[in-house]
C-alpha cells in the first residue's frame, strides 16, 4: 500500500484554493440536505425507490432503499420494471453523480476521511469488488435462495437499522444473535477502513454504485476534459478521491462527480444531452 | 454522429419513462412500497 500523495490545498493559487473550498462547501450541504431528504421520518415516499444508499428498515427512512426493492422483486418472482425504470432514469441524468452529492453513507465514509490519520491508496483491483456484490449479492443468491442475501451483510443497514431498533424497541434485543454480530463487525471494518481510506464501501462494494456506474459515460450530469487546456501534469489525480487519471478515463465507471479536480481549469461538468460516449476515444496529446 | 448520438441517448431516456409507467400501471409501486414499509427484522441481522 502507497501512501496517498495529494498536495496540500495551500499551494494552490489563490483562485483555485476559493473555488476548491466553495465547491466543498457546496457539496458538503448538499451532502447534509441528501442525509436529511432521505431520513425526514414524518413523510414517507416508501413506494420510491430514491438512488442513494439508505436502509429502509431506518425508522426515519422517507424512501425505499433501490437494492432492497430489488432483492424483494427477484425474491417475489417478478420482473422490476418501476424499478429498473426509476434506477436507470436516474442513471441517464445524474450517472453516479448522486453517490458523490447526496448519498448519506457517501457523506458519512467522506466524515470519517476527514479524521486525520495516515491515509493510503485503495487498491485499483478491488473497485470489480461492487460488479462481484451485484452479481452474487443482489442478483444470484437472492434467486437460488429466496432471501435478500445482500441486506444481510449490508453496513448501512446495520448503522440505520440495526442498531437503532433495538434501542428503540427492546423486545428486539432478544432476537440479537450470530448475525447480528457478523453485521455489526462488517460495519465496525467499513467504518474503520473509510478513516484509512476514501470511501472503501463505494468503490469495493456498493452494488447501486455498479449499477449506476454503466451510465457515468453517457449521463446527463458528466464531467469532462477540456483538451485543449489540458497539460496532462495529473495533479487532478492526486485530489480525486478515487484516485482516477480523469484525462485518461474520462466517464470512469468510479468517478462520483464530486468535482474535487474541478479545482484545475481543464475539468469541466458537462451538463446537458450526450453528443458522444466518453472514454471511447484517446485522450489529450501529451505536452512536449 | 453528434445528433445521432444525442437521438439515442433521447429513445434511451424515453424507454426507461415507457418501463416506469408500465411498471407503475402493473401496481409495483404498491409491492415496492408494502416491502418498504415492513421491517424486516433478519434483514438487519436480528435474528437467532
């Protein structure tokens, strides 16, 4: 493991260092405002399946969690149309836009990032982790055994659900047993892990996050290079939190839109319809 | 190739409407939100 090497903020020029923190300013209430909307406890849209990752065994939840809705719906033995339909809308317009601006287990793995400590790299070869979660997580297992397999080792769920109700309501504390406890490690790891790393949940295991991430080249919502202004000296790499080359991988299927490389002049968000599919082509020409 | 592209993306956008209210015309609204609204209690790991 490397130790991660972004520059400090305050070498950066005066502009730069403004346009950094307003957009960090920016996203951290619009972070804040994602945790409120998706726990308002007195309006429940629970037949909406928002996309963001927040258990609707939650007794505040407003929404249905997007993965849970869809465990049910291969549990049941229907095929999820709204569902489908309402994850993929959301695909086309924000990508995985929604990850870096309003999912609260995104802003609570980015708090945690904030405790300083030493940090590292999070291996590049982990982030296939959340297609393996989708895949056998959320879509075999829950087929072959008729279970939403996925909650069941799902942190969120833990962190909004697990623990809160048996506080709440204490004839659910004689029902705590192995499992309980195997969530409860899970979670007690992640949230361990985010100190160390940045959001080690998104990239490794969150099966919304692989689903949304098919459409990050093609979204509405999308962020781009501007080759012509691009030097490629891959200092955006260095503040990207999922350490992503953006000239290189422009549309990354990791890439949460949090605009920490906006902070470079080359970065842009693209907001409109797609007139192309992002990373199909190569890149800038190298300087010199 | 530029209008094209933005044509598709557009039937894209269209389709995933077309499958939204095909779904909500089945009821799966409903199934999606009783599903919400039941806590399932193994499913936040209380159970023996």
């Amino acid at each position: 493991m490397r130790k991660s090497s972004a520059p400090p903020v305050s070498g950066l020029r005066n502009k730069r260092k403004y346009r950094y923190w307003g957009l960090e300013r920016l996203r951290f209430l619009s972070q804040l405002s994602g945790l409120a909307i998706t726990n308002l406890y007195l309006i429940h849209l629970r037949w909406l399946p928002f996309p963001v990752m927040n258990c609707y065994a939650c007794p505040l939840a407003t929404f249905a969690c997007p993965i849970g809705s869809l465990q049910y719906a291969i549990d049941a033995g229907f095929f999820p149309f709204y569902l489908l339909g309402v994850i993929f809308i959301s695909g086309l317009i924000f990508g995985r836009v929604t990850c870096g601006w309003l999912c609260p287990f995104g802003f609570i793995q980015d708090l945690l990032y904030k405790i300083p400590t030493r940090k590292f790299t999070f291996p590049r070869y982990l982030s296939y982790g959340k297609y393996f979660f989708l895949l056998i997580f959320v879509l075999l297992l829950p087929f072959l055994f008729r279970q939403p397999i996925f909650c069941k080792i799902c942190p969120v769920g833990t962190l909004e659900g697990g623990i809160p109700w048996p506080i709440i309501e204490p004839q659910f504390r004689s029902l705590i047993g192995w499992n309980y406890f195997l969530k409860i490690t899970i979670l007690v790891g992640i949230i361990v892990l985010s100190i160390l790393f940045s959001r080690p949940f998104c990239k490794a295991m969150c099966p919304l996050g692989a689903l949304l991430s098919f459409f990050n080249r093609f979204s509405f919502l999308r962020v781009e290079v501007k080759k012509e202004a691009c030097r490629r000296c891959a200092l955006c790499a260095t503040r990207c939190p999922q350490g992503i080359v953006i000239y290189e991988e422009e549309g990354h299927p990791d890439c949460i839109g949090c605009l920490k490389c906006k902070v470079f002049d080359a970065v842009e968000m693209k907001v409109g319809v797609p007139d192309k599919l992002l990373g199909l082509k190569k890149g800038v020409k190298k300087d010199g | 190739m530029r209008a094209l592209y933005r044509l598709i993306w557009l039937l894209l956008v269209v389709v995933m409407i077309s499958l939204t209210a095909f779904g909500v015309k089945r009821g799966e609204w409903k199934k999606v939100k009783l599903n919400a609204e039941i806590i399932c209690t193994s499913c936040i790991g209380l159970e023996k």
